[in-house]
C-alpha cells in the first residue's frame, strides 16, 4: 500500500475501495450537508414571514426535495449496473 492510498483510507475512515466509491461517498454527504443547511434556512425564513407552524413544514420538505435532488444528480447512474 503505497501513500496515497493510506492517506484516502485515513480520510474516508477505512474505506479501501475504488475511487468511483469514495466520489459517491462525498457526492452523498455533501448533498445531505446542502440540504440540511437549505431546508434549515428555508425554515426560518417561512417563520419568519408566514408563521411559526409553517416552518418545519417548509424545512422537512425542502430537506426532502434537495436530498432527492442530489440522489438524482449524482447518483442515477448506479442504477444501470
């Protein structure tokens, strides 16, 4: 095991597996990240503005669309295989 790929196993907590892997592993958490930070800015901007009880409506279902958006995105072409 030459450096490179003991510095890719120490940043992806052990996972020893194709590049095309851990290109998916940080398509996927970066777009949960994207979409946790826009339904959550979603939310108080909704509050803010329209009402307290329409906030979490807002933030759950901006959270949902940008996680399936980012599935799509990134990941339809694994479904192929």
């Amino acid at each position: 095991m030459n450096l490179s790929d003991r510095a890719l196993r120490l940043a992806f907590l052990g996972m020893g597996h194709d590049p095309e892997d851990i290109i998916d592993y940080i398509a996927e958490w970066s777009s949960v990240i994207v979409s946790l930070v826009l339904g959550i800015a979603m939310a108080m901007f909704i509050g803010k503005f329209l009402g307290a009880w329409m906030a979490p409506i807002a933030g759950v279902g901006v959270y949902a669309i940008g996680v399936a958006f980012g599935n799509y995105a990134f990941l339809r072409r694994h479904a192929k295989r």
